[in-house]
C-alpha cells in the first residue's frame, strides 16, 4: 500500500539542486519509506517518486536497511554492498531540520580489502 507524503516544496527543490545532476541514484525519503523525490539515475533505474523504497529492489537487499538508525539518531550511516561486479557504499543521511526525511544514496569504490 502507498502512502500518500508530502514535502515542502523548498526541501525538493534542495534535493533537486544538490543531488539532481549526481552521476549515481538518490533519493529523497519520508520515515514512512516513501520515495518524495529522486534523480535522473534513480529514475533510469525504476525509482519513481510515490513509491515504497523497498519496492525499488529485492527484499534481501533491505535487510542491512540503516534508515532507521539515521532517523533516530541524527546522523549518517553507511554500508558496503557487493553486487554489479562492484562494491558500493550505500548511505542514508539525514536532512538537517527536517528529522523525518533522508537521503538514501550510493558511491562505487574500490575496497582496499580487496
């Protein structure tokens, strides 16, 4: 079931701003999960705005999910995920005076475990 948010229009515009042209997905998020906005490589990817995040991938994929310890405590967390013949750091980071939004982004690198 969908849930029906809504952002100020001043946080989508920041988000579209600073994370529009970013060469990797990310996306805006509610607490609830749903998608409020997302770039153009979140979009060519399949995430569409109104949708549940965990609705984007497989379930297995969430279950080392972060967002719940951003939300509560404020601050960013991050994991290392092997998938696409790569490792990416998956992020979730809270939006300064919104405490019920975050930013859920990825980067490739290159493990030095490797």
């Amino acid at each position: 079931m969908r849930v029906q948010v809504k952002a100020e229009p001043k946080l989508v515009e920041a988000f579209t701003l600073m994370w529009g042209t970013y060469p990797a997905p990310a996306s805006l998020v509610h607490k609830s999960r749903t998608v409020i906005a997302v770039n153009e490589a979140c979009r060519l990817g399949g995430r569409e705005p109104g949708m549940n995040c965990a609705e984007w991938d497989t379930p297995d994929r969430h279950k080392g999910c972060r967002a719940n310890h951003a939300l509560r405590e404020q601050k960013a967390f991050h994991k290392e995920v092997r998938a696409a013949g790569g490792v990416f750091r998956v992020y979730w980071l809270p939006v300064p005076d919104y405490p019920d939004f975050y930013v859920h982004f990825t980067t490739e690198f290159q493990s030095t475990s490797d």
